[in-house]
C-alpha cells in the first residue's frame, strides 16, 4: 500500500548507557517497519451560493443571479448522496440509522425524509442504467433465474432476478406467475440456469439447465423417508457426490472430453433408477412424482456439460439474491409502486458494480452529478 507518511525512530541510547547524537544517525541495514491506517478527519463541507441582484441601468428592472443547474436540484452534494445510497443500499442500514451516522461521521444534520429524497432522487437517476443493464441480461448467452419473496405496504410480492457473469437486474412482479419470468426474459435466446419452478417450463428443454444445488436438497429430504423413498433419496444423493465430484475435477482441468465420459456414466445409471422410481407400484407412491418430473426434464439436467459457461448450480443467483432478501427482512419491503421500482434499480446497480469489482459509491457519484447537470448518465456495462 502507498505510504503517504514517514515518521523515523531512532534509537535514544544503548543499553551500555551511551547516547547517540543526531550525527551519529546513519542506519545499519533496512529499518523494522510498522505501518499504521487512520482515517483523516471527516467533515461535510458546506458552499453557499448566493445569486446577488442587479438594477439595469437601461430599464431600471431587477436581475438576480441563476444557479447551476447541478446545484440547484439538491442541497447535497452528489459524493454525499452517493454514500446515503450506498449505505441504504449495500449496508442495508435504516433511514434513521443512516441519519446518525451521516452527523456522527460527516457532521452532516438531516431527516428521514431527506434520505429518502436522496433515495428517490438515485432511483431515478438510475432509469436508464437499469434498461441497459435488462438489455444486456438478455442479450447473454447463460443467465442465473431466481426468484424470492417481497412485500408492498405487507401485501405478498416477488422479487425477480436475472443474472449474467457481469450483470444483474431485479423486478418486483406481483406474483411469481410464468407471466413476469416471460416479461423479464423478453426475447432472449440465452440458456436458463433455474430450479423446478414451474414458472420456467414455458422455455424449451434445450435452453434450460436444472440446478443440482436444488436436486440435492429433495433427494435429502426423500433419504429421510422409508422404503423404496429411501433407497431413491439416497441413490440420487450418491449421483449428486459423484455428479459434483466430476465438476470439480473440470474445474481444475477444464477437460470437457473426460466431464462428458464420466456424465454418460451418471446418466445411464441414473436414467434407468428414475424409470423404476417413476413405476405405478404403491411402494413408490413418495417418490414417484419427482422421478416422473426428472424423466421430463431430462434433457435440461445436464446442458452444463456441453456448454461453456453453463454451471450444473444456481449458486450464481442464490448468492446475488442473499443481499436482497436480507434487506426486505431489515426493511419489510416498499410501501409504494414507485419505493419498489427504486429498491429494483438500487439492487441491480449494487449487485452489477459487485459483479464488476467496481465502487458503487464512484459509480453514484459520476451518475448523480450527470444527472444533475442533465448529461447523459454513465452505464453499467
């Protein structure tokens, strides 16, 4: 890290009691170093503008100065309310909480409804990122779908989310109907990476991948079972092991030949079990359905092994929507349409920038003081 201070410590006097003088200073070899990080004083700086007035000499009327127009919009500036939005957003820190802490660290005295118009303001700016970041979603070849949860003055919503390897792009629908997975998808032609939500089973097998993530999950559940439940629980448990296992190895060799060999082998194993599985003796009445389910969707249980960048999970999106969901825990979702709308722009700007390995705070800032001087807003691309 750069050194922005030295500050040298000379030895006083040796144990032998003599003492040195300041010519006799001359290092022996490299010196111990101990660096220390400390935050410099913070403090809002406050500019006054002041339009002064003018009589013409001509008519007699009065003229007043006109502020910038980035000025005028805001009594903030857009590196403060840049960090308000950070902090709402990222840090998931309430408006009350954020009020202390802007006075206790900036010395900056607002209100709730102050971080709120900060909020509203950032929301809007953030309009036409948002619809880049959904074009450029669609326009991948694999993305991540999940969904989750949301609420709106208490009544139950949903949060959707789309995520490619740089992007990422929240909506909140009123349900979790296949109505809002086809509007969020639009026309995109990229490979879906999802769970068995029947919201999905409109796409075609060959652009769907299954996440094993989930599959593993309900062949636990069904080993805790009895009897024939039992034994296919954990038969699909074991191809899962062996299934992730086979990942793992091509992540270190990216050998798709050998990932390929040791999937056939899964799936003649695998393929046969459901068959059985799937039969109408009463001894598979608790796991004939998923069987069944599993046989349909065969051919999207394992598009990841054929195609590049497609992962046999759905960890990509779990992950992206772990934020979210704590979020609507800390705040119980939006109490407006136009706070939902915010809330998926903030969201997909701080999940995007995190994709990226880019501030979100120097991205609000460039967005904020574009928008205020009604330039063209910067895009998450």
């Amino acid at each position: 890290m750069a050194v922005d201070e030295v500050i040298e410590h000379w030895p006083a006097r040796c144990q032998c009691c003599h003492v040195f003088a300041s010519s006799e200073r001359m290092a022996l070899r490299e010196p111990r170093r101990h660096q220390v990080e400390e935050l410099p004083e913070l403090s809002v700086g406050v500019t006054e503008h002041r339009c002064e007035r003018l009589r013409c000499p001509d008519c007699g009327s009065e003229r007043s100065g006109e502020l910038p127009l980035e000025v005028s919009q805001s009594a903030f500036g857009p590196r403060l309310q840049a960090a308000i939005a950070t902090l709402t957003v990222r840090n998931r820190v309430s408006r009350r909480d954020t009020v202390e802490l802007c006075e206790e660290l900036f010395g900056a005295r607002m209100s709730s409804g102050g971080i709120d118009a900060v909020l509203a303001r950032t929301g809007e700016a953030l309009g036409r990122p948002h619809e880049d970041l959904l074009d450029h979603a669609r326009a991948s070849n694999h993305l991540n779908m999940d969904e989750t949860g949301w609420r709106l003055r208490g009544s139950q919503r949903a949060l959707w989310g789309a995520f490619s390897d740089d992007h990422a792009v929240f909506a909140i629908a009123p349900n979790r109907h296949e109505d809002y997975a086809k509007e969020l998808l639009g026309d995109t032609k990229a490979i879906i990476t999802s769970d068995r939500w029947w919201a999905y089973s409109h796409l075609p097998l060959r652009r769907r991948q299954i996440c094993w993530a989930h599959l593993r999950r309900d062949f636990k559940a069904h080993a805790e079972g009895l009897a024939a439940e039992k034994e296919f629980g954990q038969l699909g448990l074991d191809i899962c092991e062996r299934l992730f296992w086979a990942w793992e190895c091509f992540s270190h060799t990216s050998d798709r030949a050998e990932l390929k060999r040791q999937i056939r082998a899964l799936q003649r194993e695998l393929k046969g079990a459901l068959r059985r599985f799937a039969g109408k003796s009463p001894r598979y009445k608790y796991c004939r359905g998923m069987a069944r389910n599993l046989l349909k969707l065969w051919p999207a249980l394992w598009t990841f092994a054929a195609v590049e960048g497609v992962q046999p999970t759905n960890n990509h999106a779990e992950r992206a929507l772990r934020g979210a969901v704590i979020y609507r825990k800390l705040s119980l979702g939006s109490q407006s349409e136009d706070g939902e709308r915010r809330i998926a722009r903030l969201l997909s700007a701080s999940i995007t920038c995190r994709l990226q390995h880019r501030s979100l705070h120097a991205y609000l800032v460039d967005l904020l003081t574009a928008h205020a001087r009604g330039d063209p807003v910067p895009l998450l691309r």
